[in-house]
C-alpha cells in the first residue's frame, strides 16, 4: 500500500467579479459596480425616505419624481456621518438594489461591497453594520474602510495639473496628501500615508451643508418670512446662491443698509452682491430661480403693488452662511475655523510631513463647490505657515464622486483581495475578527 501525501485543503470559493462599491452619505448614495478592468458611472440616490404634505412617502430615487417640496419631512439613516437606523437604511438599499425592480439590481451571494465609513467611528456601530452586510443581506465579500482613505487611489497630481512626462508612473495610493471632506453633516480633515490615515492627527469640524442651510433659514425667517418647515427649498436657495467671501469685512460693508432710516447707495443698487431669489409655487414652477437683484420689484413689492411672484432679496446671508466653515464662532460654536483645525492636525505630527501634505491638499464634498472655497482657504493657510512652505489646495473634477472614484479604483487594486472578508470567513471567526482585520489593513496608523 502506497502512503498517501498529505490531503490538498479543499479551495475555497472564487472571489466575486463583480464589486458594488457604496458611498452612504449623509445626503446622497453614490453607488456603482466594478466589474474587472470596468467601473460604470455612479448613481447619486437621495440617502432619505421623504414625505410631502399630502402624505405620500418617497423611498430613496422615488424623490425624482416628487414636485411639491414645501413642508417636505426627511427620515434620515445617516446621522453626523454614521449609519445609526439600519431599519431605514435597509428599505433605503432594498429598493434600489435588491428588489425586484431595483434600479441597479445585485445578487449579494455573487458580489462583493466595498463600503466608506467616517473615521473614529464607534466599534459597535462597526459591528452592527458587519453584522447587516453579511447576515441580513449575505454578500459574498466585504470591505469596510475609512472614506478619506480611498481618495488616495487617485492620480493626485492630476488634480493639481502637476506637468510630467508622459510615460510617468502614478503612484496609487498616493505617499502623502490631506484631505479635507466637507459633506453634508460634518468637516473632517485627514492626513494620509501611503492611503493609511494617521488617527492621532484627524480633526473634525461639526459644521456642513445640513447646519448652513439650517442657519440661512434661521435668518430668512428673522428678515423675511418663516421658512424653517422648508429644508428643501432654503437647502436650493443655500447652494445657488451662497459664496465664500474672499474679504468678508468688505462685503458686509457693501451689504449694510446704514443707519436707522438711512438707505445706503450700495444697499439701494445691491452692490454687486445683492441677488433676488424666487421661490417656487407648486404649480407652475418647482425649483427656485436666482436672478440678479432688481431694486425697482423691491419698491413695488414695498409700496403694495401687486407682485405674481415670491421673491426673496439675498444681501450679506450669501456669505454669511458659508463663513460658518472659517467662523464657526459666528453663532457661537467654541470650535476652530477649517484653517485652525488644519494647523492642528499637523501640529501632532512630524515637522518633516509638513511639506508634502502641505503641497497636497485635496478638497472634496458638496460644500466645496460653494464658490471660492479652495482660494479662501488657500489664502488663510497661506497666513499661518512657514514662508518656505508651498500651499496647494485641489479640487477633483467632481468633489460629490471624489471618494467613490477612489473606492473603486481600490476594488480594482490588488490590496482588495487581501483585506476584504469573506462570509465564510466571518462565519468561522466572528464579527470581532472581521473588525480587528479591518483595522489592520489600511485603518491604522503605519
């Protein structure tokens, strides 16, 4: 009788073709597929189950299809960043990719997800949405990773236009850059190495879009008419209207209206900065317009002249607002501007990471759309660094997408295979071991 070798350990399954690759904002979905060397274009799904004032409900992209935003209420699953009412974020993925008529249908027995989280998210959130994604939902290979990460699976010299040969090697992940994320609940700013963040140096700033356009309808019902039962329509009005004032001093003088029952000639013309808004009806027109000021409606409207439309004049508001980001101190929050919390990030790290990460500041996030953004912050950086420090803030092509572009450009890199899970791997070992390989592969400091 011939001795047999030692018995071969049977294969375990092939890993999955296909990646769907999910950015859970706050605000918005970005979700799209990876398919081996083929990334499609990402959808953005309204991350929220909405209800009108007639009461009909819309779940996710069905809020295409609503027309009357007045008086609109939001459910939202995703609260300062973390996913923390699964029973909502559950409806919210069945319908658009699990059901039946599911707008980006996906087998998750056959697919692997890789998934963003904010940083220094708590483990029990962790565990909860492990659990979700492979006992709920059963996807065949999972990733959980921290979202400024991924943005450093991109060509980041592009961003900057940086001039190079053309047979160039890109470097993915990217050596060193910053990236400051600027989305709908909250600011954070994250230095990178080599994709890893370093945690001890991540700041955080709890000003974004949902707490600006909280604030401008806060000082639309002082001066105009109460709109604080219209989120929708003042969040509109926040992102075609407002900017970031490169002088603000400046344009609150231009924007002053003077002394009692004086009527300054700047406050009179608008300045330049005075904009009309007008609101939508329900009827006839569905999304608010912005139209240079015209002072002679204003008069009409004044003296009792019949006016069809519901007009609103933006004066210091349009830069009032995004000045939360630079002054939160403005309505009295005892935290740092984004140019303080970026001083403080580097200054618990080495002096020798400056320069790099100085050099390679990326932006990304709805809020940096807001114009002048990246000069106004370029412009304080600027005042508080060493002369010999270059100062470079990019903007991708499209900061909304930012992160899902690099997402996906991990599921396609090599480090996929080896840091995702599989499902049989979590049956065998559990959810604390899932966590802890997470937190081993690019969630911690090098």
């Amino acid at each position: 009788m011939v001795g047999g070798g030692r018995q071969s350990q049977p294969a375990g399954p092939a890993p999955p073709s296909t990646t769907l690759v999910l950015d859970n904002g706050a605000n918005t979905i970005k979700a799209g597929f990876v398919t081996g060397s083929r990334t499609d274009a990402p959808r953005l799904i309204p991350n929220c189950i909405a209800r009108d004032r007639h009461r009909k409900t819309y779940v996710a992209s069905e809020f295409e299809k609503c027309r009357d935003f007045g008086e609109i209420a939001f459910r939202r699953p995703v609260e300062k960043g973390f996913i923390v009412n699964w029973e909502a974020q559950k409806e919210i993925w069945d319908r658009e990719f699990f059901d039946d008529k599911a707008p980006q249908k996906c087998d998750p027995s056959a697919t692997r997800l890789v998934l963003t989280e904010q940083p220094n998210s708590l483990p029990a959130l962790q565990a909860h949405c492990d659990q979700m994604v492979f006992e709920e939902f059963g996807f065949a290979s999972y990733y959980r990773g921290i979202g400024p990460s991924f943005n450093a699976y991109q060509d980041i010299q592009a961003i900057f236009q940086t001039p190079r040969e053309p047979d160039t090697t890109i470097d993915i992940p990217a050596e060193v850059m910053l990236l400051v994320d600027s989305g709908y609940s909250h600011t954070t700013v994250t230095p990178l190495l080599q994709g890893r963040p370093l945690h001890t140096a991540i700041r955080r700033l709890q000003v974004g879009g949902k707490l600006m356009t909280n604030y401008l309808a806060r000082l639309l019902s002082v001066r105009h008419f109460d709109m604080r039962n219209e989120p929708y329509i003042v969040n509109e009005m926040k992102e075609a209207a407002c900017y970031v004032s490169l002088d603000f001093n400046r344009d609150l003088e231009k924007t002053w209206k003077g002394t009692r029952g004086e009527r300054r000639e700047d406050y009179l013309t608008g300045a330049g900065i005075a904009k009309d808004y007008v609101l939508p009806d329900s009827h006839t027109r569905f999304h608010g317009i912005l139209r240079d000021h015209e002072p002679a409606v204003s008069a009409r409207a004044r003296k009792g002249v019949v006016v069809t439309e519901d007009i609103m004049t933006l004066r210091n508001e349009r830069f009032a607002v995004p000045e939360l980001l630079f002054r939160p101190s403005d309505i009295d929050m005892h935290q740092p501007g984004l140019a303080d919390l970026i001083m403080q990030s580097l200054s618990v790290l080495p002096i020798g990471l400056w320069p790099g990460l100085l050099a390679n500041i990326v932006v990304v996030g709805g809020n940096t759309l807001i114009e002048n953004f990246s000069q106004r912050l370029q412009t304080e950086l600027l005042e508080r660094v060493p002369d010999a420090c270059v100062v470079r803030v990019g903007r991708p092509e499209n900061p909304i997408t930012s992160t899902w572009m690099g997402a996906a450009n991990f599921a396609k890199h090599e480090h996929v295979e080896r840091l995702a899970v599989t499902k049989q791997e979590y049956e065998e070992n559990g959810a604390g071991w899932v966590a802890r390989k997470f937190a081993a592969g690019l969630g911690v400091d090098s």
